[in-house]
C-alpha cells in the first residue's frame, strides 16, 4: 500500500515536472477558449473545465472563455412551443428567439459558468459584448455556400463590425478571468446573436492570443471515413467543404479557426470537450490532441 503511494506520488511529481516546459512558454500570454458541447452539460466535465481554467490562471496563462449554449436556448425555445431552425450552421434569430439567447446565453448559461470557475478558486467575471462597447454588429448577410449569388435572411443574427478588446484586458490586468457571452449590439442599440465560434476567433485575433481552443464532441475534424484529420491548411479545408465533409455547425468554426491563424493567431485547435481535462492535455503536454489550423 505504501509503495504504491510513493510510486504514485513519484508520478505525478514527473506529470508535473513535464508541464515546466510548457508553463514557463505561455507564461504571460493569452489563450482563448470556445467553450460547448458536452463539456457544457455533463456536471463532472463541467467541473473539470472549471478547474483547467483556474489552474492555466494560477501558473500564468491568461485565460479568456468564449461560450455557447445551444443545447440550453434548445430547451428554453420548446418551453416556448417554439423551434429552432439553422442555415449553414447559424440559428435563424427572430426577434422573440433573440430574447430568448440573450437570456440563456447571458443569464443561465454565463452565471453558471462564472459560478463554477469561482466555486474551485478562480474570479471569473461575466460579460456580453454590449459591455465596454465590445463587440459592434450588424445584420449578417449569409452567402449561400453554393451559390454565392442567394442570401438568406437569418434574422437578428449578427456580422462582426469591430471588437473593442479593452474590458477584457482591464479584467486580466487585474487577475479575473473574463467569461464571455456571444451578444454582440447594433447602431441602433439592437442585440445580435453572433456564433460563439465566430467571436471567439475575432477574439483572439484581436487579442493576438498564444491560442485559441474550440472544443467540441468530436474528435476533432474528421474525414469522410470517420478518421481524424490532425492538421488541416487553407487548401484542404476548401477541398473538404466543398466535398461536404466539412458541413453545417463545423462551417462557421473551421472559418473562424482558419481566419485567426491567417492573422496571427500562433496556434488553432479543435479538440474533444468530452475527454476529461483536453484542454489541460493539449496547452501543458507535448501530446498533440484533436486537429490543428494552420495558416
């Protein structure tokens, strides 16, 4: 019993020792986190994410939650006799789905997760892109993906016109972890529903983060035979939206993954939120996990 202790003990002294390398490397620097899927519902993945991010917080890293909650504004629109439609990946928002998001998205989904991040030691902080002048939108126009000459009209869904970053650096100058929901507003004072993985992306672009990490309940990206693909270019990505494997919920997140490495963003990954502590694999290991974007 005691010689099991000890070699466990010694174990984990060399986890930990193993971790320096990458501690000392992103020492200082930001990471941005797409945070849904399971890892949003399942209440012990919950708490491992919580404790990932106060962890990255406590050796130095610089941690910034982006989220969703799809499955929760799901819920709430059937509690509505309502239900929820999607073009290429975007929620078509009228005006009563857009109170429903806001309220989901930045009540019930965002306190949740500020609450859990500051249940297991963290100062989590919770915003929308109303606060600090954020995030200003327009009305998205989507293209059709085939027939770039159709729109269609997906309501109070919003297109990004300029992030303001400055509440969000204001917040980690003074050691609070920022938790933010995706709620962008208009000229008008209108609110816009943006997809998280959208803003995430412009996020760290804007941010110049170290890293933006989208996790998801896949693998990663996969190829037609349910491989997974480990890296994935600008090229390849053409070829694979254009075949249909990359579809629906994956457009908008490829796109933005693609668009902040082309602008500086040093590493993109997607990776499986239903694996128990990904997101500390893939920052504090050498093991790489999930797909990696590269400009």
């Amino acid at each position: 019993m005691e010689e099991n202790f000890v070699l466990n003990a010694v174990q984990r002294a060399e986890i930990l020792s193993e971790a320096l390398p990458s501690i000392q490397k992103y020492h200082g620097k930001t990471m941005v986190i797409k945070y849904g899927g399971n890892a949003m519902t399942d209440p012990a993945l919950q708490k491992a994410f919580a404790e990932d991010i106060v962890l990255l917080k406590l050796v130095g890293i610089n941690p910034v939650v982006v989220h969703g909650g799809g499955p929760q504004i799901e819920t709430a629109l059937k509690r509505l006799g309502k239900e929820g439609h999607f073009v290429q990946g975007m929620r078509v928002t009228d005006a009563e789905t857009m109170g429903v998001v806001a309220w989901v998205l930045a009540g019930e989904v965002q306190q949740q997760i500020v609450g859990l991040i500051n249940q297991v030691g963290g100062k989590a902080v919770g915003l929308t892109g109303r606060d600090g002048a954020m995030i200003r939108a327009h009305k998205l126009r989507l293209k059709d993906q085939h027939d770039p000459s159709i729109e269609h009209d997906v309501g109070m869904v919003g297109d990004i016109e300029e992030i303001d970053p400055s509440v969000v650096k204001a917040l980690q100058d003074d050691q609070f972890i920022p938790v933010v929901s995706p709620i962008g507003y208009g000229v008008d004072n209108e609110s816009y529903n943006i997809n998280a993985d959208v803003v995430a992306a412009a996020l760290a672009t804007k941010l110049q983060a170290e890293k933006l990490l989208m996790l998801t309940n896949i693998a990663g990206v996969l190829d037609k035979q349910g491989q997974l693909l480990p890296e994935l270019t600008p090229t390849r990505v053409d070829e694979l939206c254009a075949d249909g494997t990359i579809s629906g919920g994956m457009i908008p997140k490829i796109s933005g993954a693609l668009e902040a490495a082309k602008r500086g963003v040093k590493a993109v990954h997607i990776i499986d939120g239903r694996v128990p502590h990904s997101m500390l694999l893939e920052v504090l290991t050498e093991q790489a996990y999930g797909t990696m974007i590269r400009a």
